[in-house]
C-alpha cells in the first residue's frame, strides 16, 4: 500500500464513522499555544477542544497532521524514530468513548477492505491504574470482546509483563500509558496497539519491553482516553466530558504493511535514498555508518522542508534554531557520505514530489525552501571552514578540545576523527565518549518530561544558561558593585539559579536594571571569545577573582566584549543573540549575606 492510499482509507474509515475531516494544521502552533515550538502530534490544534470548546466540524473529527518532533533527534538512525512523521488520527470532544473506540482501530485495523492486519500479530497495553487513577478495567473488557468477535480468547498479563501463550492486553503504568501532550493540559489513560514484525521467529515469548526494544513488536496506534486536565500546581481536574484522542503513525503502519523491519524501507524514504545515493556516490547498505547517514539526511531534510514551507527560516533561536540544526545536520552527515558540495535542494526536489499531493504547500512556497536551504548550507559550509582553522592550529587533540569542536563548530566526533587520522593524531575516544555523556547526561536528567515534546535539546539550553550567567554575574558587578562574586551556581536545561554576596535584598528597581543590562547585552550581538593562557597571564585579565588552585597551568578565557572576561570550562554559546530574552523570576535569600537569583531565557 502507498502513503497516500493509507491516508484517504484512514479518512475515508472515520468519515464513515460520522466524522468531519479536517485539514493538516501547521508545524507552527497557534499563537496562544506556547507548549511546544513545533505541532508534535494530531491533539496538539486541537487542544482547546478537548477542553470544551465546541468544533465548528461537530464532535467527532479525522485528521492526517504533519508532526515535528526533535525530542529524539539522536535516535533517528535507528528503526522507527524520525523528526517528521504523519500522524492520522480520530477524536471524540465529549462524544463517543471507549467501547467505539477501540472497536474501530481493531476494525480498521484488521477489516478485510481496511489494512487487513492480522489480528494473531496484534498486542496491546492499557493503563493499569497509578496515582490515584484507577486501572482501566473497561479497556482490558472491550479488548477480550473484540478478540473474542475474530475467535481469540485473549489474557491479560500480570505485573511481571510477561507475554506468552493467550496473553496479548498488557497493563503497564503511567510512564507507558499515561498521555499528556507538554507539562499541562488535557490527558488520560490509553491504550496502544503493537503488531509483531517478525512471526517467522515463532510464539512470542517475552516482557513487553524487551520485545519492544528488539523491534520485535511495534507500536503503530495510540488511544488517548482524556478524562483529565492537569493544572500548573499537578492538579488532575476532571473534564465535563471525557474525548478520546488518537494517534497513528504514517510511516510505522505502512512499514507494517509492507512487511518490512524499519520505517526506511518503505516508499517515504526510498526515492530520497536513491538521490543521496546518486549525489554523493554512495550505498546505503556500505556500512551501518552509511545507513544512519543516509537516514539522517533523508530525515532532516525532509523536516525541513516542510519547516520552511510553514514559514520558519532558520535563526540562532527558537524554532529557527531548530532548523538551523537540523539542516546543518543533514549537510554534515552528507559530509560524511562524501558529498562536498551543496546538496540539499537536489534532496528537497525529491521531498516536494514525493510529498506535494497532500500538502499542497510545498509546491506553493517552494521558491523559499530552495532560496533558504541554498543560504543555511553556504553558512554552515563557512562555519565549517572557520572550525577547520581551528582544527588545524591544533598539534595534538585532547576530549576537551574534540568536545570543543563539537560544541563550537558542529563537528561531528566522526569528522574530527577523520580528520585527525589525516594528520596523523588520535582522538581517545572513550575520554570523548565519557566527555560528551557528561553534558548529555546533565540534560537528560534536567530534561525528562518538559522537553519531551520537542523542544531544542535540553543540552543547548544548558550552554545557553551558563553563558547568561556570566552576563548576570556581570551585570550584577556593575549595578551592585565591583565587590560582588559568585557564591553558587546551578543550570538546569529549564532555568539558572545563581548565588552571590550581597547583604540585603535587592529592590524591585536594582532588579529591573541588571535585567535590563543583560538585555541589552544580548540585543548587541556579541560573540563569545574563547582564548587559552597560562594562568599567570589569566589571572592578570579575568575580571572575577577565583580560586587559582582549582585551575591547571593552561586555562580557558571566555569573554564578551570587555563587559565579562572570565576562567571557564564551557562549553558556551557563540553569539549572545541566540540567547532570545533573559527574564529574573525571583531573588530571595540563600544563607547569610548571600542572596540567590533565579532566572529564565524565553523566545
Ligand atoms: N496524542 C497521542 C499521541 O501522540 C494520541 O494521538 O500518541
């Protein structure tokens, strides 16, 4: 089956079923949404639905939405995980439930003139009742029927989540069955369907997440029962009447369908891989390295393109800065495919005419996608050139600096390994490895939950934040007093808290004036200078005193402009611009004499 013919049945199922279809929203969320920086799932334009107000297309609706989420951008590679999917999906605002629900996705699912799926093949999780919700016996009750309907008498799994013989409901916890589309608003219980994708191996035997991280099963739907609107205070307000939410993904099912192991195989990947294939000389099956290669390029360049026809372009922040990244992604993994010229056009020709039909807007506004795509790469291919220089100034190369590369100019570990090969030096991969896990798992943690729903990678948040902590500690220096130094400091990828002397609370007006520095600062552009000395010659140029016993022989100096020069680490941003706006959220004591600051970068 093509996309296309899995898409008009999908609508064409539900519109049977009493429901309005409804056109793709944006990748970009309505103005008052600013959960997400990009629409992430079919709910996510609808959310003011579900929480009551009433569609001008009646209770029951169909959609196929285009989705972006970056939340995973390092596991594009593997098996099932992209930037850009579609998502088809059906809702109920207060109307039909449960039973209606899961009797059609089994109807569709497995209906003759439908997908005719095998039910054999088909396994599914409810929610088994946490936080003071109940287990959703009602579910587990619908499930048995409908297999008892095609001549299955199915089990349901206990806590050990063990699949074997009959059992096919298994009841997992909120982590698994708990939807919520960001931090708060409308969620619930569900219930999501699996089809197994390898029968040939024999029985499934195993727990449930084992065959899962195996690809030996994979989810293709998802049923959101929303009875729920969770507040800002972690509050479960009940809704005045229940919806349900659906998601099923394009390329998963059609991946299903064809009977193929992973989402690359299918006709939504191969033309693009054809193209890398013909432009940089290439195989795909060469060596796993070119697989994830050809995948991350053929992924990225077609989130943006369709991020571009929605009118993002790309910048140093917000939803621009995804786009920046991911293009500079793509061009960097064409890199390392051999692809030495631009190239990116050549690929978003091949996502325009495998795409066009259904979203028309990427025919309309394909001027702009060739004009942006063409300026992103010729930037990106300077910034290259500019950490190349750096690169080649080096006579030996530590994690650090490696990191640096990395961190600075978008290397790759890969490029830089290469290209020390080249040179004939080595990079200890493993000190790289334990050096990049450490900011990695600084995010990570920070990250789980807020992030999920593809915000920028907690990880540049985190630079972010510790770059505008030295503007504040500067601009503290200057509003409060030479005498001012740092007593603490912690980032996570949400915020900054930062510690100093002073001996009584700030007022509202000393407040608003280093704010309003740090602003300013911001608004001027300037770059971030990285220099290594010695640490007598540091010492000498620093603004802020600190401990020198801390600190090797050869030191790191970041400045900005002459307005804070201080010893660090990193990593930082380059330009302050990419920053967007510093906001003071609090000041309150910390212990005595000391006062603690938190604040926050927004868009
Ligand atoms: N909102 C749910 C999801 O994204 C179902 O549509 O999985």
């Amino acid at each position: 089956m093509k996309a296309q013919e899995l898409r008009e049945k999908y609508l064409k199922f539900f519109e049977s079923k009493g429901h309005t279809i409804i056109p793709s929203a944006s990748l970009v969320p309505r103005e008052t949404d600013t959960s997400t920086l990009f629409t992430t799932a079919g709910m996510h334009p609808l959310v003011p639905y579900l929480l009551g107000e009433e569609h001008p297309g009646g209770k029951r609706v169909a959609s196929v939405q285009k989705c972006v989420r970056t939340g995973d951008i390092d596991d594009v590679g593997d098996n099932r995980h992209n930037t850009f999917f579609e998502m088809m999906g059906n809702w109920s605002f207060g109307d039909y439930f449960k039973k209606e629900a899961i009797v059609w996705s089994f109807e569709f699912l497995t209906g003759k003139e439908w997908l005719g799926l095998d039910p054999k093949r088909l396994y599914v999780t409810t929610f088994k009742g946490e936080n003071g919700i109940p287990r959703d016996e009602t579910a587990i009750e619908v499930w048995k029927s409908v297999f008892e309907k095609a001549g299955m008498d199915v089990a349901v799994a206990g806590e050990d989540e063990i699949i074997k013989d009959d059992i096919r409901i298994i009841p997992l916890g909120t982590e698994d069955n708990f939807w919520i589309a960001g931090a708060t608003g409308p969620c619930g219980g569900d219930t999501e369907m699996f089809y197994d994708m390898r029968p040939e191996e024999g029985n499934l035997e195993g727990k449930f997440g084992e065959l899962v991280d195996s690809f030996r099963i994979m989810e293709i739907w998802n049923n959101v029962f929303m009875e729920f609107n969770k507040t800002a205070d972690d509050q479960y307000e009940k809704l005045a009447k229940p919806n349900v939410d659906t998601g099923m993904g394009v390329e998963r099912t059609l991946t299903v369908l064809a009977g193929e192991y992973t989402v690359f195989e299918t006709e939504l990947f191969q033309p693009l891989f054809e193209k890398i294939a013909e432009v940089s000389g290439s195989g795909y099956q060469d060596s796993d390295e070119t697989k994830k290669a050809f995948r991350i390029v053929a992924d990225h360049i077609k989130a943006g393109v369709f991020m571009l026809a929605d009118g993002v372009t790309p910048l140093n922040v917000g939803r621009g800065y995804v786009l920046r990244r991911i293009i500079r992604r793509a061009v960097r993994y064409g890199k390392l495919l051999g692809i030495e010229k631009n190239f990116t056009q050549v690929i978003a020709v091949v996502v325009i005419e495998m795409y066009q039909d259904f979203y028309p807007e990427l025919e309309k506004n394909k001027t702009v996608i060739f004009s942006e795509l063409e300026k992103e790469e010729n930037k990106f291919r300077q910034t290259l050139e500019k950490g190349l220089k750096e690169f080649n100034k080096l006579s030996a190369i530590t994690a650090a600096e490696a990191f640096n590369l990395y961190q600075s100019y978008g290397f790759p570990l890969e490029m830089t390994e290469e290209l020390s090969k080249e040179k004939g030096f080595a990079v200890d991969k493993e000190e790289f490895a334990a050096e990049f896990k450490k900011h990695q798992n600084l995010s990570r943690t920070a990250s789980a939950g807020a992030f999920k729903g593809g915000l920028q990678a907690a990880g540049e948040m985190e630079t972010k934040y510790h770059t505008a902590t030295h503007l504040l500690l500067a601009a503290l220096r200057e509003i409060l007093g030479e005498e001012t130094y740092q007593k603490g400091s912690n980032i996570t990828a949400e915020r900054l808290r930062f510690d100093f002397n002073y001996p009584k609370k700030l007022s509202p007006e000393q407040l608003k004036q280093v704010e309003d520095l740090v602003n300013q600062k911001i608004q001027e552009g300037l770059t971030v200078e990285l220099k290594e000395m010695s640490k007598d010659e540091a010492l000498k140029l620093a603004k802020v005193s600190f401990d020198p016993a801390k600190y090797g022989d050869i030191v790191k100096v970041y400045s900005i402009g002459d307005f804070s020069i201080e010893l660090c680490g990193g990593p930082h941003v380059q330009n302050l611009i990419e920053l967007g706006h510093f906001k003071i959220k609090k000041e309150e004591a910390s212990s005595a004499g000391v006062r603690r600051i938190k604040a926050v970068l927004e868009k």
